[in-house]
C-alpha cells in the first residue's frame, strides 16, 4: 500500500513558518493572534502527523532541528503559491489591485527599478510590489522555487521549466573616479585592467564569472582587491578612490553622480541580452502582467544600455 501522506492545513504551515521567523513562540503567536499554548499545540499536532520533531524548545531558544530545516523551504513554497493564488481571485474582482514579486540581480536594483515603479504606481496605486535583490544565480532560484512571479537576468537562455523573453542589450564599462587615468581615455582594453585594483560582486556573480574568464583567455587575473554584495557600495568605494570596477550599463545609466567616468571596455567587446523570466507552468497574475508589461515597454525603449 502507498504511504499516507500528511494532511496539513495553511493555517498549521503558517504556524510552522512564523515560529521559525521570529525563533519564537511569544513573538509568533502575536503575530498569528494565536495564544501561545495553542499554537504549541498546533505546532505538536503538525510533527505528531510528520513523525519528526520540527523544533528544539527550551526555556530561552527555539530552533530548527534539522528536519525542521529540510521541511521548512517546501513550507515557504507552498504557502508563497497559495498567497499568489488567493490574491490572483481577488484581483479579478479589481484588476487595479494585487500583489507581485520580481527578483531582480543587484546589478539592477537600482533607479531604473525604481524609475519603472514609481511610473507603474501613478497607474495602479493598489499593486503591492516586492523586490527581491540577490544575485543571479539565486534570482533564477527564487523563479524556479515559485518564490517570485517573474525575474530579470542577463546571459539566459530558454529551458523545458523557463520562458525567457529578451528586452535589450546590456554593455559593460569601466567605472572610475574622475581624477583616474582611465577618465581621459575613450575606451578601456580588457588587458589594461591588469593589476588595477578591483571592486567586485563575489565569484558567483555573472558581471564576475564572465570578466574572470575574459582575463583569463588573455593570460593574466584580474584583482578583485575587495569584494562587496550591492552597487551602492561599488560607487562608494570608487568615489573614495579605493579602485575600479566593472558594471553594466543598466547600473551606471540612471546614476548622475559626477564623481566617475564610465568607460566601455573594448577590445574585446563583451555583451549580453537583458531578459525577464518566468516559470512555464506558472499563470502570472492580473497584477504580475501589468507589471511586466511596465518593465518590458520600459527596457524595450532603450534597444541598449
């Protein structure tokens, strides 16, 4: 006989998420408006049906056992589908309202998303928008985990799971302070960037893996003398003169700061397709649609950046 599959309500998945959110039964049954010997309740009635203990409790800490761990990312998928799900019939009744994720790489989480989301608002002020910044190779994750209606990335291609739809070209520069040698020049070669001192995303960016690989066809590293995790701290920096660094044209085109030169890298010249990507199984929402849509005219307007 097949095994019997746990049956488990939203409202026991809901508990179960927001204990591991807050590490707190006190916190958590504020915020589910629960007392908090029901909600233990619930909580042992959900691994009573797992046959897993989710959490270790003692008097000041809670915490994931590692069952809890493995169990709690479906948990998160789940209910994130649900919540979709239950705003899409909502939005029926009123297409100006609805809620809608995008992931978005950290490289564009800038004034141009905020340029498109403050023009979208004007149109549909009741849209609840969440922006989820993070780097590429996480950003396709939170599209393939259901996490987010639709994403943007650059170097993708089509797959059996993604729908990938270009936008534009994405070129990339050199920013330096103004006062750098590089500020006089036109055009910036990939092999002078030897030995200049780098301000970079970590290894698993994509800006990063493909410029690494570049230096590396012509015989020398790149030094990526400090590494950070958001642009805002790249333009920190070179505003400080503590190096250079790489960035597409879509995190400089917004910026009109005149502390730095930006400079296109060439020879050789490197590009790539800016694109949004969503799941193919996955309906997007009245209000994913309609800002989707608001990206696409937006980036489909420049041809390049």
């Amino acid at each position: 006989m097949a095994p019997t599959l746990p049956d488990l309500s939203s409202k026991q998945l809901r508990a179960v998420q927001t204990v591991a959110k807050y590490s707190s039964f006190i916190a958590a049954s504020a915020e589910l408006r629960m007392s908090q010997p029901g909600l233990s309740r619930v909580i042992r009635s959900v691994e009573e049906k797992l046959g897993f203990k989710l959490f270790h409790r003692d008097t000041r800490n809670v915490t994931l056992t590692s069952a809890g761990a493995g169990f709690l990312p479906s948990v998160d998928r789940i209910l994130c589908e649900f919540d979709i799900a239950a705003e899409a019939l909502s939005s029926l009744q009123n297409e100006t309202g609805g809620h809608v994720v995008v992931a978005c790489p950290l490289s564009l989480a800038n004034g141009l998303i905020a340029e498109i989301i403050s023009s979208y608002r004007k149109q549909y002020p009741k849209v609840v928008i969440d922006i989820r910044e993070a780097l590429r190779g996480e950003v396709v994750n939170q599209i393939r985990a259901g996490v987010a209606d639709f994403a943007l990335a650059s170097f993708m291609q089509a797959s059996e799971d993604l729908v990938v739809e270009e936008l534009c070209e994405t070129t990339y520069h050199i920013i330096v302070r103004k006062d750098h040698p590089f500020a006089a020049k036109e055009r910036i070669s990939l092999t002078a960037l030897r030995d200049q001192p780098m301000i970079s995303f970590p290894p698993t960016s994509v800006i990063r893996q493909i410029f690494d690989g570049a230096a590396a066809r012509e015989g020398f590293r790149l030094n990526h003398f400090i590494t950070v995790n958001t642009p805002q701290m790249i333009y920190e920096l070179v505003q400080r003169g503590e190096g250079i660094s790489i960035q597409s044209g879509a995190s400089i085109q917004c910026r009109a700061d005149d502390f730095f030169s930006a400079r296109p890298i060439d020879p050789p010249r490197i590009t790539s397709r800016l694109s949004t990507i969503y799941l193919r199984s996955r309906s997007l929402t009245p209000a994913a649609l309609s800002f989707k849509r608001a990206v696409e005219n937006h980036f489909r307007t420049m041809m390049r950046i």
